[in-house]
C-alpha cells in the first residue's frame, strides 16, 4: 500500500528513495568534507612552524578519520535501501551528476589558474587565500544544485575567512617565544574546523532525517 503526502505528493516508497540517495549522497558529501579539511588543517600545521608538534597533527587526522567513517557508514547504510528509481528520477540524478562534475572542473581550472597568475607576478604568500575564495564560491552553486542550504553559510564563511586573511592577518606572531606564521595558520585550521563543521552538519541531519521517515511509515 502506497501513502501519499498531499505536501509534496509523492508516496512513501518515492521518499525513500530520495532518502537513499540523500545517504549516499551526504556520505561522499561527509568523506570530502573530511579529507580537504584534514589537508587544510595540514597547511595550519605548516604555518605552526613546529609548535605543538606532533599533537596538533594527530588530533587533525584523528577528526579526519572519524568523519571518513561516519561518511561510509552512510554510503553503506545506502545500499541496504530500496534501489528502484523512476525514469525521472534517473534523469535527475544524471543531470545533478552532470552540472557537479562541471562545478568541480570549473573549481580546478580556477584553481589552476589562479596558481600560475600568482606565481607570474610573483605573489606565492596569496595562493592559499586565493584557493579559500574559489573553494568557497564554488559551493554556492552546489549549495542550489543538491538543495542544502548550509553550503550557503560554508561558501561564505570560507570567502569571508579569506579576505580577513589577506587584507588584515600580520605575516607573523608571537606566541611565547615561537613565530608563527599567523595567515596560514588561521586561515588552514579556520578552513578545516568550516568543511568539518559542514560534514559532521549533514552526518547528523541525514541521520534526523531517517528517523523521522521511520517514524511516519
């Protein structure tokens, strides 16, 4: 027996569906979250210079791996879901596949770019900072593409994080007697605490999702 919901009419057995792909879809969303903010964090770690070596590391990695698993579990959580889906919906899902690929290679060649115009006038120290703007631009379209309103906050939040670190970070601190390069600093563990703030976001919302849809079957 199929249970329509006049709010969004489609039956049960059509949301979990979207439910499945919503699994599979956070997971791999939750594994990248988890890797560029534990490479992130690897670029705080450089502009530490050495401070609270190899701590600061093992806690990155260690948040890293957590995520990554909580990642799988929802992938493999996925394939235990029902794996019919409509001819529209195929649709669909190759359409979202097709516009991120474009998404991400866009976000490479800006990237690439933007590294060679950085070294052509020779501004090495911008390049983080650069990456940060064009990561963060680039989950703008996916925040409207895979309707998650929190890759708004995220693509902001990493933009924002950018510009305070260009225009106003000093090059250096002090803390007690060890120099840290301060921009790289904060804008590397700034970027990852952001990505795995997002990730560990949608781990705990699909979760809430799929409870609610367990209860209301």
């Amino acid at each position: 027996m199929q249970y329509y919901y006049s709010m969004y009419d489609i039956t049960v057995d059509e949301r979990k569906l979207m439910m499945k792909e919503a699994f599979r879809g956070s997971g791999i969303g939750v594994i990248f979250m988890a890797f560029f903010g534990t490479l992130w964090a690897g670029i705080g770690v450089m502009g530490l210079q050495g401070w609270g070596f190899p701590y600061v590391e093992l806690a990155a990695i260690l948040v890293g791996i957590i995520m990554v698993i909580g990642g799988i579990s929802l992938i493999h959580a996925s394939q235990k879901m029902p794996n019919q889906v409509s001819e529209n919906g195929a649709r669909r899902l190759k359409r979202i596949g097709f516009l991120f690929n474009m998404v991400f290679i866009a976000e490479g060649l800006l990237i690439g770019i933007a590294i060679a115009i950085c070294n052509l006038i020779n501004q090495t120290d911008l390049i983080p900072g650069v990456i940060a703007i064009i990561v963060g631009i680039h989950f703008l379209p996916l925040a409207s593409l895979f309707q998650i309103k929190i890759y708004y906050a995220t693509g902001a939040l990493l933009c924002l994080l950018a510009l305070i670190t260009l225009l106003i970070v000093p090059d250096t601190v002090m803390f007690g007697e060890h120099q840290i390069l301060a921009p790289l600093s904060l804008l590397g563990f700034g970027c990852a605490l952001i990505l795995w703030t997002t990730g560990l976001t949608l781990w705990l919302r699909i979760k809430n999702s799929s409870r609610t849809l367990a209860n209301e079957d």
